[in-house]
C-alpha cells in the first residue's frame, strides 16, 4: 500500500519526466533534503536545474513560479507550510490570478501552489493552519485539495488543464496515511469516484441519516465518526470529499439527504463551509429536513501543546455528537 507522500512524489516525477516545460520551486525542495516532507524526494537528482531550491521568500516563489507560467512553462512551486502562503497573497491575488485576464485576451498561468496544510502534529500557531477560506471568492484562482481516494497524477493534469493559478493543499497528517484503491475502504465502507468527488459509503444503505462533506485532510476523522454514529447509534451516513474545493464541483447524492453537514479545519467565520452551504443552499431548500450544519476549527490560535491543539482542532468526536445533536 502506498502513502499519500509517496503516491505525490510519484506524481511528479511521472509529470516532470512526461513535460519538460514543467520547473517546481521552493524551500529545500532539492536533494538531499528533498522537501520539508520529503514529497519531492529524488527530483533534483533527476531533473537538475528545473528543481530549484530557493531563499526563504514566499512571495519571491510564487512570483517566478507565476513568471515562467506566463513565459510559455509550467511551474510548480511548493510553500513549505500553508501558513505563509499568507506572505504570497499579493503575488497570487493581484499577480497570478489576475493575469488570466487582465490583457485584453485570454493569458495562460499553468501554475500549482502546494501548500502543506493543517494541524494535529504539535507544530504550534505559525505552522498548523488550514488557510482555504482566505483565498476563497478570487476571479481566476482554484483550490484543490489532496485527499486518499484521488488520483495526484490526474490532479496535476486537471489543474495544468485549467491554465489559470491553482492553490493546492496537502495535509501534513494524511502525508503519513495510505490511499484507498479499488473501491474499499475497510470492512464497513465502500466509495466511488463521481466527477471528481470521492462518495464514501456502507453497503445498503440507499437513503442515508446524514452526509458529510469535508476537504480532504478531515477524511479520516470523518470516516472515525461515521464508524461510531454506525456502531453505537445506528446512524448511517454518507461521506461526500471532493478535491475541488472551488469552484465547488456538482455534489452526487444529496437528493437523498436528510441532513447534511460540512466539516473543516479552518477556524470559524468566513468558512470554506460556508461557502458549500451558500451553494447547496438553493439546491436543497425544499428536500432537507434541517439547515445545513458547519463544524469548523474554534476561533483561536492553535497552540502547539498536544492536549491543547486537540481542542482548537475539529475531532471526530465533535463530529459524532454535532450529527447525533443535530437529528435528534
């Protein structure tokens, strides 16, 4: 079985081997360090001088990176943590993004940002965001997210496809975890691909008690509290994880929900969350029998201590209880 690191690192080897227009910058991105995560491993060694470690500079990244895209190449380039990806607002806000558009004609900006993200590992309040909401709403920019069901090869092809600035975010926990293949998850849950969104669920059941939506990083907590909402409170629910974060792709199966409910890992107000209730909100108006629930991070720094992160961060245990509170 193969980590969600390694399954990356593979991606972009395949992807730098198959197109020669594509360069990755960063932070110790080049051998023998091969990244904060190890994720671009080997590249450098491989690929001499399109691999190149650069200074300390997000906004320098992500500025060149936006700079060979408009030049005819391709760039990945990777924010060592998604935190200061804050540094480089202004090279992919008022930069990148808007030149897709802003020449009198339609400009290519094949560029990937990836942003290790998230929390849960003791990395303390500058090292441990989930910043998507901040970059959500920005003509010309998409965000995707790594999950265990996609395919990271597709991913890059889809984002390179788009020829317009792409954030994509990779939790820093689901580096170390397995992908899922061949439709299974464990012994209790199935899942399918449909238009790019992974819909997890137990054989069976056709009109489930609750779905959840999370971005990837969530999955597994998720998938932790569907298991004991199932066991100890016979209630079923679906787990719906796309990769697009947005523009919000076309959701499969919420013509059958009861009640839905949004989880993430940013911190409360101005949600990702909120974004996908503002979406379905039309969608399902006359269907659902509740208003869509949002579980988000608290409104608080993330401290560093374990015991402490814990509480800032959304577990499943808050998930469990927010369904079982919410159908009762």
């Amino acid at each position: 079985m193969t980590r969600v690191s390694e399954h990356l690192n593979r991606a972009l080897h395949d992807l730098m081997e198959a197109d020669p227009r594509v360069h990755l910058l960063g932070e110790d991105v080049g051998d023998p360090y091969g990244g904060a995560f190890k994720v671009t491993k080997g590249l450098s060694t491989r690929f001499g001088h399109r691999v190149r470690s650069t200074p300390l500079s997000e906004g320098a990244i992500a500025g060149i990176g936006a700079g060979l895209a408009l030049a005819g190449d391709r760039a990945i380039v990777e924010i060592m943590f998604a935190d200061f990806a804050a540094l480089a607002f202004d090279q992919l806000v008022n930069f990148a993004a808007k030149s897709t558009s802003m020449y009198g004609r339609r400009v290519p900006v094949p560029l990937v940002v990836r942003c290790p993200s998230g929390g849960n590992r003791g990395y303390g309040p500058t090292h441990s965001q989930s910043p998507q909401k901040h970059f959500i709403g920005v003509p010309g920019l998409s965000l995707f997210e790594m999950t265990p069901f996609h395919d990271a090869g597709e991913l890059f092809a889809l984002m390179f496809a788009l020829e317009q600035p792409c954030l994509f975010f990779e939790d820093k926990v689901l580096y170390t975890r397995r992908r899922y293949e061949g439709g299974v998850v464990d012994d209790l849950f199935r899942y399918e691909l449909t238009g790019g969104v992974a819909r997890v669920f137990v054989d069976g059941v056709t009109e489930p008690d609750c779905t959840l939506i999370v971005h990837g990083g969530m999955t597994h907590r998720a998938l932790d509290a569907m298991r004991a909402l199932l066991m100890e409170e016979d209630v079923a629910c679906e787990l719906l994880v796309p990769a697009r974060l947005y523009p919000l792709p076309t959701l499969p199966g919420l013509d059958r929900a009861r009640h839905v409910c949004v989880v993430e890992d940013g911190s409360e107000g101005g949600t990702w969350g909120a974004e996908v209730a503002r979406v379905l909100h039309p969608r399902l108006w006359s269907t659902l029998r509740r208003p869509i629930s949002l579980i988000s991070a608290a409104d608080s720094v993330i401290p560093a201590a374990p015991h402490l992160e814990r509480e800032i961060l959304v577990q499943s245990g808050r998930i469990r209880h927010a369904v079982a509170e919410a159908l009762l």
